[in-house]
C-alpha cells in the first residue's frame, strides 16, 4: 500500500512537471510571439511614416509648382511693363502665407530686382543662391535634405528670358506620432 501511495505521488509529481512545462513553453510561445508581432507593427509604423512623408513632400512640390504658373504671369507683365514696385507688392502679399520665407526675382543677367529680403535686391542672384538656379529653363523644385524647399522657375517673355523667380518654402512639420 506504501508503494502505491508512493507512485499515486509519483506520478502526480509527473503529471505537474509536465503541466509546469507545458506552460512555461506557452508563456513562451506567446511572450515570442508578442515580441514578434511588436516588431512587425513598428516596421510598419516606420513605413507608413517615410511613405506619409514621401507623399507629403510630393504634394508640397506640385502646389509650389502650381503656384509659379499664375505668379510667373502676373511677374512677366510687370516686368515686360516696368513695374518693379507691383513686384515687389506681390511678394509682399505672397510672403504673408505660412511657410513660405523668400520671394525673388532676378532680371535676365541674374541681377535680383525684387525681393522680401531687400538685402537681395541689386545683388547677383548666383552669389546669393544656387549658380544653377538661373540656367534653369523650366520649373524646378529642390529639396537637399534640410526641410526648406527652393522653386525656381522662369520668366519667359515672347522670345527670350525675362528672368528667374525664386521662392523659398518651409512646409509645415506633419505629427505622424501614434
């Protein structure tokens, strides 16, 4: 009777290490499989926030891009008229919107004739920015890394090359936080 009581002890001792150990291997189980899902969804995260961004620097381009074709006109007419002052008007209006920090214009030899900085003004425009800014033959948007962007695009008179507007644009910081 004493070694029955004795395996009846046995194997109930048996019969807890294997429940213990069938628990200790699905508390594990599960703690790997949360850290794994964990890592997933911060992957993910990560992803979703450099996507959002990309695609939040796109839009910002093709507004500054959209924005050049009525503001090119309206500074092509005033310079073909003369009419530095109305100008430097508009940039005074177009600088009032949040995020946008310089306006400028140079004349067809890269001299700046108008400006919301009027340290700018009579200054040659690639001493002051890119060299390259004043080459450019179509609407170019630059973005080097920094969070400003810098929109160049020309002023095309009937046959030749009025000049080059130039506008900086800080975007606004999206919060792309949980």
């Amino acid at each position: 009777m004493n070694e029955s009581k004795k395996q009846t002890t046995d194997n109930q001792a048996a019969a807890d290490r294997r429940l213990l150990v069938t628990i200790g291997i699905a508390v594990i189980l599960l703690g790997a499989l949360w850290i794994w899902k964990s890592v997933a969804l911060s992957n993910n995260r990560r992803y979703l926030k450099e996507q959002a961004t990309a695609q939040m620097l796109e839009s910002n381009i093709r507004q500054l891009k959209m924005l050049a074709i009525p503001y090119v006109w309206a500074a092509r007419k005033e310079i073909m008229q003369g009419n530095i002052n109305q100008l430097n008007l508009y940039a005074g209006d177009i600088i009032k919107q949040p995020g946008l920090q310089r306006v400028v214009i140079a004349d067809d030899k890269g001299t700046v004739i108008s400006s919301t900085n009027k340290k700018d003004e009579g200054q040659s425009l690639s001493a002051i920015y890119n060299e390259d800014y004043q080459e450019s033959d179509s609407t170019i948007v630059t973005h080097r890394g920094d969070s400003i962007l810098t929109m160049t695009s020309p002023l095309m008179g009937f046959n030749s090359k009025l000049g080059t507007l130039l506008i900086k644009y800080k975007p606004p910081v999206p919060d792309l936080n949980d």
